[in-house]
C-alpha cells in the first residue's frame, strides 16, 4: 500500500464525519451564515430581482439533474402545484428580493441578525392558521421577549428626527428584512398546511417549488430591469454559491437532518446562523456594527428558543409510575 493512500480506517472515519448530522448541521450553519455575504455582493452589481433570478435558478437546475439523475420526477397534481406556487412566492420569490433590496442599505451582518427573527414569525402565523398550534406560557413569553430583541436591533430609542439619512437607510432596510423574515413566518405555516401532507419527497417538492417560484421573475426582470452592464467573477461567484449552496444543496442538507436527528434539532440551525452572519460580515467585509445590534440578536435568539420549545421557564410535570 502506498504511503500517500488513506488507510481503510481513516477512510472509514471520514466517511462517518461527513455522514454524520452533525456535521451536516454545521455546513447547513455555514451555508445560510455566509450567504448574506453573497447577497451583499450581488446587489453590488444586479437589480435585486435580477439577483433572485439568478439565485432560484441556480438553485432549481442542480436539484432537477439530481432528481432527473435518480429516475424522479415532478409532482404532476394542478392542486399542488398551485400550492408550491404560493409557497415559493412566500418562501423564496418574495423574501429573496426583498433581501436584495435591504443588502442595497445595510451590512450583510445586520440582515443576518434581523433575519433571526424569523421562528418568531413561524410561531405568530402558525397559532394563527393551524388548530394544533396552541398559545401558552413559553410562547407568548418567548414573543415578548424576541420582538423586544427586534426593537433592540433598531435602537428605537433615536427619535425619527435626530437619526442621519444614512440611519433612515438603515432603517428602511432592517423593515424589508422583517419583510422577508414575516414571508418566511406565513410561509411555514402554509406550507405545512397544504404541502407537507403530499406522498412526494422533499427533492421533488423543493424542486418544483423554485422553478414555479422563478416563473414571475423571468416575466419581470425583462420588463422592469435593463441587463446588467458590468458583472465580475465575484459578483457571478456571489450568485451561483447563493443558488447552488444557500438554495439548492442547503433543502437536501436540512432534510437530512431532520430525518437523522428530528425538527427541533434542525430548528436550532436558525440559532447559528447570525453567529455565523456576524462573523462573516465582520472578517469577510469588514463590516462594523452597534453595541445594541449583537445584544439585540442574543435576545431575539432566546425569545425563539422559547417560543420553539428548545428552552423552559419550567420543567413539564413528570408522569408518576
């Protein structure tokens, strides 16, 4: 055996890392952490529908090749594709552009904080829509908290009128976050109100789902954008890793988790994330953010944890034997 060949066991060893969900957990981390980055990048040089475009594309094309390349194929219900399409457009086409628009205004590390808001939303949208999403203690303690966080991240203490035009830009593009983050919260509910009960896999779903979501895009972006006049490899990069990662490999790698070790722990992903945003905003872009920014994320981030179960104000009471 040759020196420089791997040794069955360490072969071994790298193929239980690597399979492992863990592991999976960490990429998925990575992949939605640094994808603001990307964002951030890409609005550098296309119109944000342009850029969501390009991101659902490159995130549709690899899943139907992997689809096509397993013998699949697309749901064929008109019932559900009429779903998957208003879950796209809530979950993907809608919040993506707003994204784009809000990378225009602010760090790519504040979007990635502001979008940890997101569970809070899920949780507001489901005890709204579903019959077994029920308000109690945890929850609504869990809300309080999390939106306070929310205000936190917005320094709503500055009056209006004291902030500069470039604290007002701030502003504006912190909303369109929580735009994007109430499109998610609505989007969930729905799609495990009309979706999730489909004897399709996820692969088939999640592909379907971003080329009916592209479907508008390719009608607008012609019709409200002129072709972009200067896109370098960063920026061509920016798009295709968003597609490819952050849209298309992230559905698989979230899936597998849930299946290997459950929701709740998948949940817990969103968690990561602005730890992820922050660092990648601040080491990659050289991005600078205010005190009440991080202290606002930490208390977002506890209030969705609370609200998603992951923490208790008490211990439920224990079943006697």
């Amino acid at each position: 055996m040759s020196v420089l060949s791997p040794s069955p066991t360490t072969s071994g060893t790298v193929t239980r890392v690597l399979s492992d969900w863990r592991t999976k957990f960490v990429l998925l981390a990575l992949i939605w952490g640094t994808s603001f980055v990307f964002i951030k990048i890409g609005a550098e040089a296309l119109p944000p529908i342009q850029l969501t475009l390009g991101r659902m594309v490159c995130g549709a094309l690899p899943l139907l090749a992997v689809l096509l390349l397993r013998g699949g194929r697309l749901p064929r219900s008109p019932r559900l594709w009429g779903h998957l399409f208003v879950t796209a457009l809530l979950l993907n086409t809608v919040p993506f552009t707003l994204f784009g628009y809000a990378a225009q205004l602010i760090p790519s590390a504040l979007m990635g904080i502001v979008n940890a808001s997101t569970p809070l939303f899920a949780v507001v949208f489901s005890m709204l829509l579903l019959a077994d999403e029920r308000p109690d203690r945890d929850r609504m303690l869990g809300l309080v908290i999390g939106f306070v966080g929310v205000l936190t991240v917005f320094g709503v203490w500055n009056s209006l009128s004291e902030v500069s035009v470039k604290d007002r830009d701030a502003l504006v593009g912190m909303l369109l976050v929580v735009g994007a983050t109430a499109c998610y919260g609505l989007g969930t509910p729905y799609l495990r109100r009309f979706v999730a009960g489909s004897s399709h896999g996820a692969l088939e779903l999640s592909t379907l789902q971003l080329l009916l979501g592209s479907v508008p895009l390719v009608i607008l972006a012609p019709l409200v954008t002129d072709a972009p006049a200067d896109m370098g490899w960063r920026v061509v990069a920016s798009v295709v890793a968003l597609g490819a990662l952050g849209t298309g490999a992230a559905y698989i790698l979230q899936y597998a988790i849930v299946r290997a070790a459950g929701a709740t722990v998948a949940t817990t992903v969103t968690y990561v994330v602005p730890v992820v945003a922050i660092a990648a905003g601040i080491v990659l872009m050289g991005e600078t953010l205010t005190w009440n920014q991080p202290l606002g994320a930490v208390v977002i981030i506890l209030g969705a944890a609370l609200c998603q179960g992951v923490l208790r104000t008490r211990r439920p009471p224990s079943r006697e034997t």
